[in-house]
C-alpha cells in the first residue's frame, strides 16, 4: 500500500503552495487536497496549484470538487439546482487540472439534504462521472446530521440509482467508525471491490492513527492481508507537529 498526503489538513503551518514539497521531503510520494479554492478559480488561482505538485514532483493522487464552504457547514453542492453552474465549472475546472497532473480520483460530496432535489444530484453527479476523467467517490461524513450519506451502503446505493460505472465508495475510516459502520465489513471482497480510495484518521480527535479506538493500525494490516494495493489518504489533524505525527507510521 502507499500513503498520501491530504495537503488541506497536514502540514497547515506552511503556505498551501509549499506543502506538497513538504510532503515529498518527508519521504511521500503522493498528495490529495480538498477543493482549493473558494468558488471556481482564475487561471492564475489554478496555475499555482498546479505548479506547486509539479514542481514537489509528487502525484495527485484525489481532489476534492467544489463543496461549498465546510466551515459554514456546506457539504457539498451537487444537488442544489441554484449551485449547479458553480459545481459544473468546478468539475471542468477538476477535470482540467487531472489532465495536466494526472490525478484519477475526484471526491464528489453531494450537499446536506435541506433544500437539496434529488433528481438535480442525480443529473449533477452522472455529468461528473461523464466529465472527469477517472472515478468519482462518494464519501460518508460524520458530524453533519443533515448529510445523506452516512454509511457505506449509502453511498453504494447512490452509486446505483446514478448508473454510472466510475463512481467508487470513498472508505474513509474515521467517518465510517464514527457512524458505527462495521469496519472489518469494509474488507470483504464485495466492498474492496467497490472502493475507490481509502483515508484515515483515529477517534475521537481526528489525529493520527494509534491515537484513539478504532484501530485504525490493525486495521491497514488486515487490509493490506487483503491484497490492497492502492492509496491511503492520511486525512487527520496531527496531535503535535505535521513531521512528528508520521512516527507511527515508522512503528507501524
């Protein structure tokens, strides 16, 4: 398995554009980041996140489309018909940047469910998986009651009412453990099969793995019994420093 570095979370004490070069200094060779944006960005905006993982000579390995603003509790904007032409110029913006970077792997968060259409998510997330050019994830969250997906069998079954072939659960244990799903479930051939991209972080606190209940080390040991061979995305809030908080990955 390799691990990757989600840029929007570690290594906070550093400006955005100097973070995948940290990451690639402390030994990995991969990143992903949440939509880094606000709104759909200028060419410029865009230029310098390109350059910024070119230049760190790392892969991107997932980015997030845009979601609206998480602070203020937007998770996601797909199925608001007033923000479709924002999500689509987001998705073309995404698209774009995948083409000069390479990145397959693009989070798609479908918006909490007050004022929300259904049949609008339906159509935004079928032109996302026809425009970007890899697979789409659905990832459930914990924390934000409103939002539809909590559990794995939620975003599975949005993945099917949608009929897309390219849209993948986003296994992301935090949430998932968080939401009471049963994480060893999770490991079986019919989900691994269905998993796009895997992320991790301990409970509570969101820091690093070996630092709450879930089990997070034991369990990447039995995914990794599985087979798994793609990335996990280290998506936590480091306890101490972002360099120290890689320790328990020497000790794993």
């Amino acid at each position: 398995m390799r691990y990757d570095v989600n840029t929007s979370i570690l290594f906070t004490e550093l400006a955005p554009e100097r973070r995948p070069a940290a990451a690639a200094e402390a030994g990995f060779a991969g990143v992903e980041s949440w939509w880094p944006f606000d709104g759909v960005p200028g060419d410029s905006e865009v230029e310098r996140f390109v350059a910024s993982i070119a230049d760190a000579g790392v892969e991107l390995v997932s980015l997030n489309v845009p979601h609206g603003d998480l602070a203020a509790g937007e998770r996601g904007l797909a199925g608001f018909a007033a923000r479709t032409a924002e999500f689509r110029d987001g998705v073309d913006v995404a698209a774009g940047i995948a083409e000069r970077l390479g990145c397959s792997r693009f989070n798609v968060l479908p918006g909490n469910r007050t004022g929300a259409s259904r049949d609008v998510l339906l159509d935004n997330l079928a032109f996302a998986a026809d425009r970007l050019p890899g697979t789409v994830l659905l990832e459930p969250l914990s924390g934000a009651p409103d939002y539809p997906l909590l559990r794995a069998a939620d975003a599975l079954a949005l993945a099917d009412e949608v009929g897309a072939g390219n849209i993948a659960l986003l296994t992301d244990v935090y949430h998932l453990g968080n939401n009471g799903d049963d994480l060893d479930a999770l490991l079986t051939p019919p989900l691994l099969a269905r998993t796009g991209h895997v992320q991790v972080a301990d409970a509570p606190g969101r820091h690093e793995p070996g630092t709450g209940r879930l089990g997070v080390t034991a369990w990447l040991d039995r995914l990794a019994a599985t087979g798994y061979d793609g990335w996990v995305g280290l998506e936590y809030v480091p306890s101490g420093s972002t360099v120290d908080s890689f320790g328990w990955l020497s000790r794993h």
